[in-house]
C-alpha cells in the first residue's frame, strides 16, 4: 500500500472504532466496545505506518537529489 492509503485507511479505521466503541459502550456491550477499541487502534497503527513510508520516501527523494546535483 501506498503510504496515502494507509493514511486513508487508518482515518476510516479510527473513525469507525471511535464509533462503535461508543455504540458499545451506550448499550452496554463489552465484546463491542472492546472491537471497537481495537479498530481504533488498527487506525492509529496504519496512519503511523503511512507516515513512516512518506519519511523514508523523502529522505531517498532528499539522497538522490544531492547526489545528482554532486554529479
């Protein structure tokens, strides 16, 4: 994946945890909150990822730039 889909889909992740977290935990549901907390943390998980792909990507685009322009 590219790391704009990881962003994307971990904003998705995140938000539909945060919701049915709260959706457990209106109506009581143990097994839904719980769920809920784990795609959120998924969320978090796959944004970090995406952001961890855009450094290291720029930082090759940064190398190869100034050995270019050494050339």
């Amino acid at each position: 994946m590219s790391s704009t889909t990881d962003k994307i889909k971990g904003v998705g992740n995140e938000a539909a945890g945060h919701l049915k977290r709260d959706v457990g935990k209106a109506i009581g549901s143990e097994k839904l909150t719980v769920e809920g907390t784990a795609q959120e943390l998924k969320g978090h998980a796959q944004k970090a990822m995406g952001e961890a792909k855009s450094a290291v990507k720029d930082a090759a685009n940064k190398a190869a730039h100034r050995i270019n322009r050494d050339l």
